[in-house]
C-alpha cells in the first residue's frame, strides 16, 4: 500500500495544523495594521510560553525545566511592553 494507516493519521493531523499556521501568520500580519508593531511581535511571543509549558505539564520533556526561566523572562518583557512600565 503506498498510504499506510500511519502516513494517514499523519496527514490528518499535518493538514490542519498546515491551515492553522498560515491563518496565524495572517492575522499577525492583518493585526499589525491596526496595533502598533511592538504589541503583536510581544503577544506572538507568547508561544514560547506556551510551548514550554506543555512541554512540561503535556510532553514530560526532561529538558523543558530549563526553558522555565526564559519563558518567565518573555513574560515579564511582554508585561512591561503591554504596560509600558
């Protein structure tokens, strides 16, 4: 066969996630028309936060305890942005 159940599971889960990044990427770039740049580059930032915490909590990622400090770090960088502290 020259699509297996795997390569099918595979491609289900790649499609969508394919259509969700490029929807991402142009409400990024739709949002910058209307904010100022420095709030959406701060706010997609928020990845970093969220992957490291299912890396975590979701993925039992041994190294993910070392991404903990950082993704703190992009936090506070996003709240003194957001609020101009």
């Amino acid at each position: 066969k020259l699509l297996s159940n795997l390569n099918i599971k595979i491609i289900s889960w790649g499609i969508p996630a394919g259509i969700l990044a490029i929807l991402s990427y142009g409400i990024v770039v739709w949002s910058m028309q209307y904010l100022e740049i420095a709030y959406v580059s701060s706010i997609r930032e928020t990845s970093i936060v969220l992957a490291t915490l299912m890396g975590f909590f979701i993925l039992d990622e041994k190294k993910a305890r070392g991404r903990i400090l950082p993704a703190v770090l992009v936090v506070i960088g996003i709240t003194i942005v957001y609020f101009q502290i």
